[in-house]
C-alpha cells in the first residue's frame, strides 16, 4: 500500500496532480467516477486518496465515495478538494472522516504539504497499530531445538507469500503462534490477523459472523472476513467448521467476494488464509466430514507444528519466558526455577504441551510464597499418580527385541533423558545414575551418544553412524 489514487472527473486535473507527485517521488492511479474509484480501492487499497467531491456521470459522488471508503477501510486518508468549496461541503468531508478539504484552484505547494502530512500521519498510524498487534504471544516463539528450528526455517520460507498454510500438530503446541509469526513477518504486517474460532461459532451464526449482515435497523455489520480484508484470517481448527459453511468458504477462495447476509453488493476481499487442525484430515475427508477441495484450497503449504516433547531442550527457555511474562503483565513475582524443579520438569509428560508449560508456570507464581527458586516440590501436584508412574510400560519396539538389544535400547534411552535433564552437564548426571565420570564417558561411546561441544550445543544425541 504505496500509492496514491486521485479521483477527479476532469482528466486534465487528474494528470497534473499526477504529474507532481510522480516528480516529488509518488506512485500513482487515476480514477475518473465512483465505479473505477472503487474497483481500484478493492484491487489494492492506496495509501492515501485525493478526492474530488463533484464527479460526473458518475453514480456516487465524493461524499459517497469517503463514506464507503471509510466504512471498508478506515486507515486510508482522504484529501477531498472541490471547485465549489464552500463552509458547509468542508465540515460535512471532515465528519465523515476526511483528512482535509482543498478548494480549487489550489496552490500546489499547499497540496504537497497536506499530502506529506497525510501519508505521514497514516504511516504512523500503521506502525503504531503493528505495535499493538504484535502482542506477548510472540516471544513463544523461542526456541534452540532442532525440532524448533526446523519449524522456524519452514515458517520464515513462507512469510513473504500469499501461499495458503496449513499447520498440524497436537493440542496447545503454539498453532497460533506460529500463524501470528507468519503474519507478523510478512508484507501484511500492518494489516488485520482475525481468527476464526471453528469450534466455538454456533452453526447456525456460522454465515452472519464470517459474512456479516446488512439490517433496515442497524445498517451494515462486518463479519470476520470482511474485518481481515488485506491481512490474514486464522482458521483455528479447521476440521470443526460445518459442512454447509465449508462449501461457502471454498468459493469465496475462489471468488474472492460474498455476499453479506440480507445483503445485495457484493463484497470483495483480499485475505490470505492460514488454518490449523489436530485432526487427520485425510481421515475426516474419508469419513465424509471434510470436503476435499476445501481440503486442496487449504493445504498448499503443510507445516507440522513439533509437540514439547520432540524440544525439550527448549522447556528451559519457555518457562523463563512466561516468569518473565507474568510478572510484566500481571506483576506476579518474578521467581526463578531451581535446578532440581528444571530437572523434574524434564522427566515430567506434557501432553497439554506449551499451554500445559504455561498454566504450570503461572499456577506455580499464584500459588506459590512468592519468595526464593521455585523448588521440585511445587511440582508433585503436575506429576502422575504413583500407581500410574510406578509401572513401567514396555513399548512394542523394546517387548519384540532380544535381552541383549532391548537393555542397550534401554541404556541408550535412559542416560539421553538424563543428561537432558541435567542440561548436558556430565558430573552431575554420573553422580545421579551411580557412576563414575570415567565409565559413564566410556558407557555412552559404546552406545554411540555424543554430547558437549561435539553436538554444538549443551544436549546429547545419539550418532547417526553409531551402528
């Protein structure tokens, strides 16, 4: 949104304004009645519009224009300038939101001046509405792990697109956050991020909240994805989405326009779309629940969105960062974690993954003295039952495997958990499983386990060549 579109019925008028701003460095469109004055706003929204408030043969006049525009697109200044100026004319512009009134023949040096000040005044206006979106949620995205670099490479590949994506993974894995990254990074930063609750939206209002409605009594109301026109709309769990609301979707993909409820104008959007399941889609789709071409639409660009179990080398790092949160946002004490809670928080299951991690941490600060490290036993409430955690559950890898291979599996896994939890310090892990330093050393060279620098970070893996 760089450019400037000047709207006058006179051609001479519209090519000399045009012809100054494109000298001071302006790109520009021309406009010469209300449907081109339009189709042009809904092509690509400028950055600033001047106005001719009388225009010809035209269906709509400048009033018209500024009250539509301002209606769809707020943010867009407007300069309104007229041959028959007058008191009046100038106060109505400025109610219905117009940035300022010029009354021809103007000076072009005062043209200049009201325009610099405009698309000044909206770039700020942009910036500062960047700044309120990009909220806390986006420090989630922290992270040293392979899985989570990973995701972060396949994230930044795509922010500069319109290309559909559609991210799977678990329950509270930071689906979302991830779709606000991709916007965030991407050239409609300035524009709407909305999301569509799938599950949450009754059925029957399905149509009325993504559309919008148009009533004798209260006019016109905006749905969801006439609000995200030029940003991006966020379909949280895509696959709850009724059948019948799923049809109309695919053809505003499409068609990129629809009709709002009780409405006669169509309405044209520009949208990229992100959504996000936990579900097999592939399964719905056979089950008769998920319609294929929708499915098509929407899968252009699958990411999988890593659990906290494929990064718990990153559970350190999240949970510093929610401390640090809760205490900015809701001034709860700023604690830090001890080395035994750390430790047990990596032997502990996740399933709720980094939502669990954060309702963990900020119950831990409600609850909790306020005072001092939080310590392991804050923890025991979060762990398993002791019937439930005391038995050990052979996977079906480890049952079918001879004595011999099944303990060097086991082996293998037990000390990579340990030396994990003891954030790759190789002492303080032989002094937990009993051995000396030596022969935990020797122990984990057999079983082909590198840790320390040779990994290029602080967590063991298991070599790739070991057998």
């Amino acid at each position: 949104m760089s450019d400037i579109l000047i709207v006058d019925d006179e051609k001479d008028i519209r090519e000399l304004i045009s012809e100054i701003l494109q000298d001071e460095g302006y790109s520009t469109r021309m406009a010469s009645n209300s449907d081109e004055c339009m189709d042009a706003v809904n092509a690509e929204p400028p950055a600033l519009m001047i106005l001719d408030i009388w225009l010809k043969d035209s269906r709509m006049d400048g009033i018209d224009i500024l009250k539509t525009t301002k209606r769809d697109n707020p943010d867009i200044p407007i300069i309104i300038i007229s041959g028959h100026g007058n008191v009046e004319i100038a106060v109505a512009a400025i109610k219905q939101g117009a940035y300022d009134f010029i009354e021809k023949p103007f000076n072009i040096d005062q043209l200049l001046v009201v325009i610099s000040r405009a698309m000044e005044t909206s770039r700020l206006r942009r910036e500062n509405s960047t700044l309120k979106r990009r909220d806390m949620q986006t420090g989630e995205m922290l992270g040293e792990s392979a899985a989570f670099k990973k995701l972060r490479d396949q994230l930044d590949k795509v922010t500069k697109s319109n290309g559909r994506v559609m991210l799977t993974g678990e329950p509270g894995s930071g689906k979302e956050t991830a779709a606000r990254y991709i916007h965030q990074l991407s050239t409609r930063a300035t524009a709407p991020f909305i999301t569509v609750n799938s599950a949450s939206i009754e059925p029957d209002r399905m149509e009325e909240v993504l559309f919008g409605r148009e009533t004798p009594e209260r006019g016109i109301e905006k749905g969801l994805l006439e609000q995200a026109h030029g940003g991006v709309v966020y379909f949280d769990e895509v696959a709850e989405m009724p059948l019948g609301t799923q049809s109309k979707i695919l053809r505003v993909l499409t068609e990129q326009q629809f009709l709002r409820v009780g409405g006669a104008d169509k309405v044209r959007v520009d949208l990229r779309v992100i959504s996000s399941t936990t579900r097999d889609l592939t399964a719905e789709i056979a089950a008769g629940r998920f319609r294929q071409e929708l499915y098509d639409r929407l899968n252009v660009v699958p990411i999988a969105v890593p659990g906290l179990a494929e990064r718990r080398e990153d559970l350190a790092l999240l949970a510093e960062y929610f401390l640090a949160q809760f205490n900015e946002t809701q001034g709860l004490p700023l604690r830090k974690l001890s080395a035994d809670a750390l430790a047990m928080m990596q032997t502990m299951e996740w399933p709720g993954n980094i939502r669990q991690l954060r309702n963990v941490i900020e119950r831990l600060l409600i609850l909790g003295d306020g005072t001092g490290e939080i310590e392991a036993r804050e923890l025991e409430g979060d762990q398993p039952a002791e019937s439930e955690s005391s038995r050990i559950v052979l996977s079906g890898q480890l049952a079918t495997l001879p004595l011999r291979e099944a303990r060097e599996l086991f082996e293998r896994e037990y000390l990579l958990t340990q030396i994990n939890r003891f954030g790759g310090n190789i002492s303080r892990t032989a002094n937990f499983v009993g051995m000396e330093r030596s022969a935990l050393h020797r122990k984990l060279k057999s079983l082909g386990v590198v840790t320390g620098a040779k990994t290029g970070g602080r967590m063991a893996r298991i070599e790739e060549d070991a057998d």
